[in-house]
C-alpha cells in the first residue's frame, strides 16, 4: 500500500490523527467526526470535519488539480484577499486521488440559504448580495486574479458590521498573473454574469416561483456588470482638473476612503495638451482604510464594515473620556481603555445574547446598531442593557423608519420580530 503524503500547515494532533489512508467517501461517523453542513452544487466530494477545537473543509479531487489549488489559495492568502483559507494537501496515490484542506469560514451563508430567507418582492436585498459579489471580483482582478468560474455556487458570504463580504471558496480554474488585460478581465465577468443569472434562475424554479420573477432575476444578474464597472472606474479613473481646481482631489480621496480603500500614492501631472490643467493618478490600496485603522489603534483585525462601526464606538468613548476628564485624551490612550474596559466585557454578552451565533465582534456590531435604534426611538441614550435584553429576545420596538434600517440586514444571525408601540 502506498501511503500517503502530508502537507499540513495546523498539524495539530486532531489533523493528523485523520484517516488520510481512506478515501474521503469512506470517512463516516462515528469514526470521524464529521460535522453535518449543507454545502451548494460541487464538481467533488467536500465534507466538514472537526479536529482540535475547529471545523475543516476537505475536498476529494485530482491530485494535479488539487495541488493547483492549493498553490492558489495560498498566494491569495498572501496578498490578504477575502478566500478561504489553505490548511493543507493530502496526496493519496493509492487512490490516484487527494485531499484539499482548507479552513471552515465561520458566520458564513451560501447564496441559496439567503435566497430563501428574502422576499421576493425585495429586490434591493438580492441587490446587496449582487454589490458585494462585483467588489470580489473587482479586489480579485486589481491582484491579477483570474476566477475562470465566478458562480453563486463559488462563493461565500458573511456579515462585516452592516454590509456583507463577499468570499472565494472554489479556486480550481483560477491563475495569478502579475496583472490581467482588459479582455481578460471582461471575459471573467461575462462568465460571472452568466453563472450568476443561472444559478438564480435555478434557485427560484426549485423553489416554485413565478416565471416573471425569474426573468427579473437574469436582469439583475446583469447588474454584477455595471456595478463592477462603476467600481472599477471608480478605483482606475484618472480625471484632468485645472490648477486651481485641485480642491476637487479631496473630494475623490473623500470618496474613495468611503469605500474603504486607501490612496498609497498621489500623482499631478501637467496635461501634454493643455499644461495649465492636470492628470491626477491614485495609487490606491487594499480595501481597508478603516480596518487598518482600527488595527494601529487596538491590534484588532477586523472586517472593514466592522471597522467602521467600532471606530465611531472608539470615537464616542474617546469624547466622553475627554469631557470627564476636562482635557483632550489622546487616542491611543482612549484606544487601549476602550478595548479593556467597554468592547471586551461586552462583546461577551453580545455574542451570549445571539446565541453565540457569528462571532463575537459581529454580536458587538449587532449591538450597537440595535442601541442606536431603540435610542433613536427614544429620543435617548436608552443603553448597553436595554439594548442587550432587546437583542436577546429577538424583539425591538421601532418605529417604520427604523423598522427599515433593520430589513436592510436580512442576514442578521438573530432573527428579529418587530413589536409596534
């Protein structure tokens, strides 16, 4: 028999102790412990399996093209981008076969499970969905990543603050390249827009919905190519000002520091043309302005959604230590406290009072916005217990513009019920 070879980046006792000698159809319980989670269409064998305190995704697959993988999700790794994460690679030559290995992402939710929890008649949650599946592909096409098979299938998505992120799970037609041609990147989305509109048609006729419904769904797949555009121009554009005009440059860095990106470099070059006017270049950076931030005040490496929330959090506390106080308190001093005093001890309760549903930052997340409605309600600061005793019975009094605010977050890991005053 030939045994099998091992490339383990967590070799933690629980991993290795797998049974990496037996094809992965033949792991069952209760010799292994599998964990029994709904997975979406797939071209292999994937099952979840606990070992040492955390859960792992292990796929069956060719070998060659395992190890492909493998080396993929590894470079995306490096660079920081929203995709699974390797954990390892079991090559089994007994079998002529391998295992994948990568790390289970916690609080995440396939597309078919959201698509089920929305209404129908709300496209502008579907619309959330589509926004957050054209940033990917744009962050992946700035790194020079071609998907080869962007699908709903494809792709996971998770909670960060009040938006949603977007996450690469199947890499196995992916190639990095130092950077991709127009035409290349065009021929990714239209295969994007293409297995989106599919995969949503697909869903909604299992789930008996009308055909009117089903050809609104394919008009909004089409939707994942203009706001992958717009985003793309957006990151890419470089506009002329006169001279005069450079006050405007503020407005585009403004602009793009909203959409969580950072500018690396500045460039004003006078126009061959007309030297009295200017191009402008922006070097701009990875998708997290506020969470690197947030990470050189308190060490905390979070969402960029989360971090835009938790930073008000800090600013909030910094202004109140200030004014007990009677002098300026700087903000690393006011950083450090807020972590020790205010997020830590009330994370816990959040997380507590979701169920320990997603994780402890996202329950803190959930929190704040849950307070910052009961208190808008209230015309008051109504509190941290008022607002966790609310999150914990799933039932928070708004009025109809709150009511709002909340639907835009159908995902919440708690499932809110609405009582009218």
């Amino acid at each position: 028999m030939k045994a099998p070879e091992l490339k383990l980046r967590a070799p933690t006792p629980g991993l290795i102790s797998l049974p990496w000698d037996r094809p992965l159809a033949q792991w069952l319980v209760p010799d292994v412990p599998l964990r029994d989670f709904a997975v979406g269409p797939s071209r292999h064998l994937v099952k979840f399996v606990e070992a040492d305190g955390q859960v792992w995704a292990v796929k069956d697959m060719p070998g060659r093209i395992a190890a492909k993988e493998y080396d993929v999700l590894r470079r995306l790794e490096d660079m920081g981008l929203p995709a699974v994460r390797p954990a390892g690679l079991v090559l089994q030559p007994e079998f002529d076969t391998a295992i994948l290995v990568t790390r289970y992402l916690e609080g995440s939710w396939q597309y078919r499970r959201l698509f089920m929890r929305l209404p129908p008649e709300e496209p502008k949650h579907r619309a959330r969905l589509l926004d957050a599946m054209a940033g990917l592909l744009v962050e992946l096409h700035r790194h020079g990543m071609f998907w080869g098979d962007c699908s709903l299938a494809n792709t996971l998505f998770s909670r960060d603050g009040q938006l949603l992120q977007a996450w690469l799970v199947d890499a196995e037609t992916s190639e990095v390249h130092p950077s991709l041609s127009r035409g290349q990147r065009q021929y990714d989305l239209d295969i994007a827009v293409e297995n989106v509109a599919m995969g949503m048609v697909d869903l909604a006729a299992r789930l008996d919905t009308s055909e009117e419904l089903q050809d609104t769904l394919i008009a909004e797949a089409e939707q994942v190519r203009l706001r992958y555009e717009e985003l793309w121009s957006i990151l890419h554009s470089e506009p002329v000002f006169g001279f005069n005009d450079r006050y405007r440059v503020e407005g585009i860095i403004r602009r793009l520091n909203d959409l969580g990106f950072a500018v690396d470099e500045l460039s004003l070059q006078p126009d061959s043309a007309d030297p009295s006017r200017m191009h402008v270049r922006f070097a701009v950076g990875d998708r997290r302005y506020h969470a690197q931030d947030l990470q050189r005040l308190t060490g905390l490496d979070v969402g960029e959604g989360q971090a835009r929330i938790l930073l008000g959090d800090l600013r909030a506390y910094q202004a109140q230590l200030s004014a007990e106080a009677g002098y300026d308190v700087d903000e690393s001093t006011a950083a450090r406290l807020w972590v020790m005093e205010v997020l830590t001890p009330t994370e816990r309760l959040a997380h507590d009072a979701v169920h320990r549903a997603g994780t402890p930052i996202q329950a803190y997340c959930d929190l704040l916005e849950v307070r910052w409605l009961l208190s808008e309600q209230a015309g008051r600061d109504v509190g941290t217990s008022a607002a966790l005793a609310a999150l914990t019975r799933n039932r928070i009094p708004m009025d109809a513009a709150a009511k709002l605010a909340i639907a835009e977050v159908p995902t919440a890991p708690f499932a809110v019920q609405f009582e009218d005053d």
